[in-house]
C-alpha cells in the first residue's frame, strides 16, 4: 500500500496508526519530510506513534548519506517498531531514498523476524 501526504503531522500520524493497527502492516517506509523545512514534520509524526526507537538504523543511513552528500547533515530520519510493525523514515531525495535502502534491507527481516517472535533478539 502507499499513500502521498501533505506535511501534516496529525495525518501523517494517523495513517501509520490505521496501518499498524487496523492493516497489520509489518514494515513501514516513508520517503521525505525528514528535512529542516516547516512541513518536514515526518520524524516528530513518527515519534507520536512508535513504542521503542531504533537508532542504529538511522544512525546507519545517516553514515552512508554522510559519505556521499553533504546536504543530508540536516536529515533527521527516524526508525522505530509499533506492536509488530518497525517504521523508518527516509530521504525524499530519489537518491537518498535509494542509498537508504541499500543501507537497511539486508537488515530488516531479521528485525521482522525478532519481531514476530520466530528468531531470538
């Protein structure tokens, strides 16, 4: 499923409770509104919704981003798991998004697998 809103915190976060809660979606990515921009509010409508943050994902986007951009110093992507679901923010950049996920994606069925219960953490 996929959905494009505006920079609007509230519905950003509403849609990422219905798709946790109500769908059952175990992996949620979002592209943009990670910036220093007045509608860039993904991160904070993400905080409303997670139970526990997952720094060492964004901390590795980050790292990778640093080394090949320098404007993605002033991304602040999040990461976090709700009930059974992990939420992780990245760049709306093509590229950012991109390198993002060639960052994470070896790493996410192991989380999704903790997550579940069927592989020890």
């Amino acid at each position: 499923a996929y959905d494009f809103l505006p920079g609007d915190m509230d519905k950003i976060s509403k849609r990422l409770q219905e798709w946790v809660d109500e769908e059952g979606v175990d992996l949620i990515l979002t592209c943009g509104g990670t910036g220093i921009g007045p509608e860039d509010v993904v991160p904070e409508a993400t905080r409303r919704v997670i139970e526990k943050e997952l720094p060492a994902i964004t901390e590795a986007i980050r790292q990778e981003a640093r080394r090949k951009n320098p404007e993605s110093l002033f991304s602040r992507e999040v990461a976090g798991v709700r009930k059974k679901s992990v939420i992780i923010n990245l760049s709306g950049t093509e590229k950012g998004t991109r390198d993002g996920l060639e960052t994470i994606l070896p790493a996410i069925p192991i989380g999704l697998e903790q997550l579940s219960g069927k592989k020890e953490s």
